[in-house]
C-alpha cells in the first residue's frame, strides 16, 4: 500500500512539475488535481495547509508564534507565510518548501495596502479621487511591483465601510458610502487580480475584514459591532459581495464581534451566506490571532474551542494564533471535528495554489526581480502614482481664489515640518516603500516654482508639537502652511477620541494670519477626516491632502500652482464636531427630521447636526452648473432600465473636471431607507463655458434593498433622484415604479 501511494505520489510530483498542469489560468476547474494531491495528505500535512505565520523578523501585530518557522516549513506543516519581503527569502522559504514530504508549495502574502514600493496615497485619499479607472491601475501597479518581489498575495483591498473618524482605520478604505465602497472594491480586486495569472504581475486580492469590522462602537478598534441585521444587509456586506462578484480569491475575516458573535466563529457569515448564498469559492483567512481571541471574546473555553468554531464557521487558515496547529489534529482525531471540514478548507487553498500556478512551478514569482530597481518601470509606476496623487487632493475652501498660486508671486513662506516630512507622506500600512524615494512638499514647489524664493519655517516641533518662534512673515507673498496628523496616527491601533488637529497647530495658524498681511493656504494631511473650527476661518484656502504617497510633493505643487485643477470629492463625511460621530449623510429620516431653529427635533441641543464638509464636496478652481436630473419616462415596470440625464456646464474660467453625483430615495418602504443614497458618479472634463449631458442608467435593481428577514426587494412606489456635486449641493425629480 505504501510504495503504491509513494509511487502516485511520483507519478503526480512529475506531472505538476513538467508543466502538464498549465496552473496559471484561475477559470480552469482544478478539482481532479486538487482532490489527487489530498489523497496523498496526512491529516498533519492537510492541517498545516491551514496554517499561516509571519515571518518571524517582522510582525505586523502582536508577536503569539513561537514556532521556529523555518523548520515548520520544511516538514509540510505550514500553508502560507506573510511578511516575506524579498524574492532571495521567498525563495529560501519555497526551498524548504521543497524539502517536505509532499512538496506542497507555499503562498506568500503581505500586506500591500497602498503600493509595494511605489507608494501611492492611502486608500481614502484615492477613493477621494472619484477615478475607479485609476484606482484599478493602482492597484495593477502594485500588483506588479508586489509579484516581482516573490509575493502572491495581497491583503487588500479593505472594504470596510467607516463612518466614524474616530476609528483609525478609516483611511485603509474607501469611506462611508455602500453603493461607492462597492464599485472601489470591485475595481481594486480587479486590479490587483487581473483576468488571469498568467502572466504572473497579477496577486490574489483579500476583501477584509468580514465583517462590520468598521462599525466598532464609538470607533475603538477592536471592539463590538453592535448593528442591526438591516444595517449588517445594507451597509456593511455590499462591498465584500460586490469583491466577490469581482471573483476575490480570498477574504480576511475581522477581530470584532458582530451581535455577540466574534467576525473569525461567525457560521451565519462565513459559511452559509458568503460560501453557501454568494457561492464564494475561494479561501477565508483569519485575521492576526483572531482565532485565539475566539476565546478572549468569551465565546469559547480555550483555543481548542476556539479553533473548532472557526473551522465550523468556515476559517480556512489560521494567521499566527496557533490555534489550528496546537488542536486541529486532536479534534478531528477525537470525533470532534469531521475531516469533511477540514477537507474542505484544505481544497479550497490548494485550488489557489494551483490558479496561481504553483505547482507547476513553486518559483515562478521569482524570476522578474530586476524590475524592481528597473528605472524605466519605476518611473512609469511613478508617474501613475503622481496622477492619482493629483486627483485625491480636495479643495475644502478658497476665498478670494487666492489659489492656485499667483503668477505673481515671488516670496513665499512655506510654514511646518510636515512640508519637510518625507516619511510622514507615506502614511500608514507602508509596504517596503521608503522615504529616500519621496517628494516632500517643499522640493515638490522648488521644483515647480524655480523662480519664486521659498522660505522654509519650522513653526512647530514635529514630535512634540510645541510651537517654535516665528520670523517676521509680513514681507511674504503668500504663507503656506502644513498642519495634521503624521503617518503613525492612523491606521491599526490608532483610534482616537481627539481628531481635531491638534491645538498648538491651530494656533500657529493663526498666528500667521494674524500677523500677516498675505493670504494663508492651509494643506491639511491626515488619515482621517478631522475636525479645525479654530483655524478654518483664518485660513484662506484649505486643501485636503491626506498621505499622498512618494510623490506626494509634486502633487501638492501641481495643484497649488494649477497645472491641475483640483477635482477631488470627500468620500467621508468631515464632522465639525466630534460630538457628532459617527456622521454620514445617509441616514435616516427619523420621525423628527432636522429642521433649523426647531427644537424637538433630530439633533442637539448645544450644535448643529450639519457636518463642517459633506461626503461627496470638494471645489474646483472654476465653476459647475448642474442640472436637474431628467428620466426618460415618469413611470417604471419592474425590469425596465431608468435612463436618467443630467446638464452640467462649466460657467467659470478654466477647464475642470466635475464628477456628477446621482442619488436616490425611496420615499415609501416596507422598511426606512436613508434620506439620500449615492447610486451614479460620472467624471466629465469641460473646458470654460462648455457643457455637456451626460446619461446614467439604473435597472429597476439598483432600486432594491434588504429588507424584512434579509431579503431583497424592489418595491414599487415614488422614487426621487438627485444629481449635484456634493451631498448637500443637489437638484431633484421624481418617477414612479409600478408592479
Ligand atoms: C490587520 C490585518 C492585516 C494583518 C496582517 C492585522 O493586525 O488587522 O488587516 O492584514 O494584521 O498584517
């Protein structure tokens, strides 16, 4: 019996080695190979697919493994290592690899958020763009660069929706919009997947972190969600379903618990609607140690416990808790586990080590590192990545259109060590991206403003945040001052209950106002919308610049001196309170709407419940006339198509890009919808006094929801459509749909 396996084993080992199993084209159906490498499997070499450690030079949470990882690889006993970060060690890992018994090879991943080693803007910057087309290009980018660095697999893009700026990792996705989180999703899967990986430039993507991770109360990371199922329906899945649509190959589940039931244990979730309802057939990975946690959570006794409820609940691999490794065996050895689960996660790992064409060739990741320092390629990668820098910048304010830049300018004050910082525009989630390779806001301006004497000021102390004594600024031009969060405070971990720029900087602002003449420009930089009541009103233009990445500096230039003429939109509501957190603009009516000078009410007593900016604002340096959005017809059958068209004309002095946003209510529903939901953008480019109309199309589909039981719907009645340039800047019309 025993030479019959290991000579199967041969014979299979030949096959998937000769190039017989052409592995890379991901729609071909790999079951026959899948189930013949199973057959060979010991329950310990089938656990160990299961199992995934970082590197043990670098953690990215808490370090729990104490394993020597080397030597686990090299005896089957481990699926997939992360934090790998150059092709001489993935293939040092592949080679021990090799070394086991049944030669499975490994999958690398790593955290590629925004970039490999071009670092673009952080997610929520991008998404600021409104430019799918591009945020897909990012992501093929990034893609490439990743896969010529070994790695096959990236954990993004995150489709968490965020509505609360307290929450650090609001910056790691798209913002507070379903309808707009999904397209984001969809595009950057699609990016970072292409149409096969062939060609090997293309890494499997990961939608994380199902689910509502970004629904954590009050916006500590870690904690609960609390939601309604509704809510859950509506808001917090689309995007992960719209990723899987997309054809994700994998998904991470999350450390929070969703209704009293830990993300990385829930069945609901993970194996019967993401597996069984959308028919996901790729892998769900756990997050860092969110298995273990099972037990910190109060949901199981011990890790053994823990690591059977994630594996019923359909958690495939298990990143770092040990969980599945120290009590997989002994479950299923014990009656307590049916092989059958196992089995199944085991396949649905090996079919993407086969898509991926692993094993066909375990190295074949490894063959296009000269690219990495190719100039040729660098600066192509580079030149995308200022585009997207460029178009994630957003305009919040500019009186007296002091921007862009007077050409007659000559001396400007360019005031804050954040205008130095190269580091700090990376932000957070860095992949290997270093900051020798970024433009810092003041080379960005020396470059494009050779003629114009720049004066740098310190202004404040960067750690500390202790003011510094300012020169005379009266003799400038013009002052440019940066104020913000640096790059470590957000991302994971860094929830605040403080978001407003911090008070000294606030005041330097003002200080500069008050003791000037020239106008104030503001660049505001951050992970997260924050809150400014005190030095909004003294800065003449503000621009939201987010973490833009290596080339941070030139795009901040191109936009201050107008070679591009800003068109980013917040993809997050800014609060002007922090008070007022969680804020979005799709909330409910309520039985009280929000009225001015009402006191009973939907609000409070001490503010206003209207945010500081919208979601969906941003200004341009001309202007934008929309109009009211028009459909083809007042009355709808279920199955039509709603073709709906909108007149937008530029009415300023310079060419601009504008993106026209489409809303809608459902004014009647057998349960509340939002007052306002976003469900059409279009980018439309027009030069001064041109106009153009543009057409959306809606399927009577698009019109649907969750509604009782988590089913969806499409009721009719009256609907109301909105178009404008921001969430509070809109013209509406109404149609009716009929049974
Ligand atoms: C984060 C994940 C990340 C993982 C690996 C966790 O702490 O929540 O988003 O992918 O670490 O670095």
């Amino acid at each position: 019996m025993k030479s019959l396996i290991i000579l199967l084993f041969l014979i299979l080992n030949s096959l998937f080695f000769s190039g017989y199993t052409k592995g890379q084209d991901k729609k071909r159906d790999f079951s026959v190979e899948v189930d013949s490498v199973l057959r060979l499997m010991t329950l310990e070499e089938k656990v160990g697919q299961m199992i995934q450690y970082s590197n043990n030079r670098l953690n990215t949470g808490p370090a729990i493994n104490t394993n020597n990882v080397t030597e686990e690889v090299r005896t089957g006993r481990v699926g997939s290592v992360f934090n790998v970060l150059s092709v001489e060690h993935t293939r040092q890992y592949q080679d021990l690899a090799m070394q086991s018994r049944l030669k499975i090879p490994l999958l690398f991943g790593l955290d590629v958020v925004h970039g490999m080693k071009t670092t673009f803007p952080i997610p929520l910057a991008e998404a600021a763009s409104f430019d799918l087309a591009l945020m897909e290009k990012a992501a093929e980018i990034s893609a490439a660069e990743t896969s010529a660095y070994g790695i096959h697999w990236s954990f993004a893009p995150m489709v968490d929706i965020s509505r609360d700026a307290r929450w650090g990792r609001v910056m790691e996705g798209a913002g507070e919009d379903p309808w707009y989180g999904s397209q984001v999703a969809k595009a950057r899967v699609k990016g970072f997947q292409g149409d096969s990986y062939e060609d090997r430039k293309t890494i499997m993507a990961c939608a994380k972190h199902f689910a509502a991770y970004g629904a954590v109360v009050a916006g500590k990371d870690y904690s609960e969600a609390d939601i309604s199922e509704n809510t859950l329906h509506n808001i917090y899945l689309p995007p992960f379903k719209a990723a899987v649509d997309a054809g994700v190959a994998t998904l991470m589940n999350g450390f929070n618990e969703i209704n009293g039931i830990p993300a990385t244990a829930h069945k609901g979730l993970q194996r019967e609607l993401l597996k069984q309802e959308w028919g996901f057939d790729g892998f769900v990975v756990s997050d860092w140690g969110s298995v273990s946690e099972i037990a910190t959570h109060g949901m199981a006794k011990d890790n053994k416990e823990a690591a059977k409820l994630a594996v019923l609940a359909g958690c495939d691999m298990d990143m770092e808790s040990m969980s599945y490794e120290r009590n997989l065996v002994d479950l299923v050895n014990e009656g307590q586990l049916d092989i059958r689960f196992i089995n199944d996660a085991v396949k649905r790992i090996l079919t993407k080590k086969f898509e991926l064409g692993l094993f066909d060739d375990p190295y074949g990741y490894t063959y296009r590192s000269n690219e990495i320092d190719d100039e040729n390629i660098v600066s192509s990668y580079r030149t995308v990545a200022r585009d997207i820098a460029v178009k994630s910048i957003v305009l919040l304010k500019n009186q007296q259109e002091v921007l862009p830049i007077n050409p007659n300018v000559q001396k400007i004050a360019l005031v804050g060590p954040l205008n130095k910082s190269r580091k700090d525009m990376l932000g957070s989630w860095v992949a290997v991206g270093t900051e020798d390779g970024v433009i810092s806001v003041y080379e960005g301006l020396r470059t494009a403003l050779p003629d114009v004497e720049i004066t740098y000021i310190e202004g404040y102390d960067l750690e500390t945040n202790e003011l510094k004594t300012l020169p005379e600024t009266d003799h400038f031009d013009l002052v440019i001052v940066a104020v913000g969060e640096r790059a470590q405070e957000s991302g994971e971990a860094k929830s605040k209950v403080d978001i407003n720029v911090h008070k000294n900087q606030q005041q330097l602002v003002k200080t500069l106002k008050e003791e000037s003449t020239s106008p104030v420009v503001t660049l505001l930089m951050g992970g997260r919308p924050l809150v400014f009541s005190d030095m909004e009103p003294l800065s003449d233009a503000i621009l939201m610049t987010w973490w833009l990445g290596t080339e941070a500096g030139n795009a901040i230039a191109d936009v201050l001196t107008g070679k591009h003429n800003p068109s980013g939109k917040l993809p997050m509501t800014f609060p002007k309170y922090i008070g007022q957190c969680p804020i979005y603009y799709g909330h409910k009516n309520t039985g009280r709407p929000w009225q001015p000078d009402n006191r009973y009410v939907t609000g409070y007593m001490d503010e206003t419940v209207l945010p500081a900016y919208p979601f969906g604002f941003g200004l341009s340096y001309t202007d934008f006339e929309i109009g009211k959005p028009k459909t083809d017809r007042e009355t709808y059958e279920m199955g039509d198509t709603v073709q709906v068209t909108v007149d937008v004309k530029n009415t300023g002095t310079r060419l601009g890009t504008e993106t026209v946003q489409l809303y809608l209510r459902d004014m009647v529903s057998s349960v509340t919808r939002p007052v306002l939901e976003l469900c059409g953008i279009q980018q439309v480019a027009l030069s001064c006094g041109e106009e153009k109309r543009i057409t959306f199309t809606l399927t009577t589909n698009d019109l649907g929801f969750y509604a009782a039981e988590n089913k969806f719907v499409v009721e009719p009645g009256q609907f109301k459509l909105f178009a404008g340039n921001s969430s509070d800047n809109l013209e509406s019309s109404s149609f009716e749909l009929i049974d």
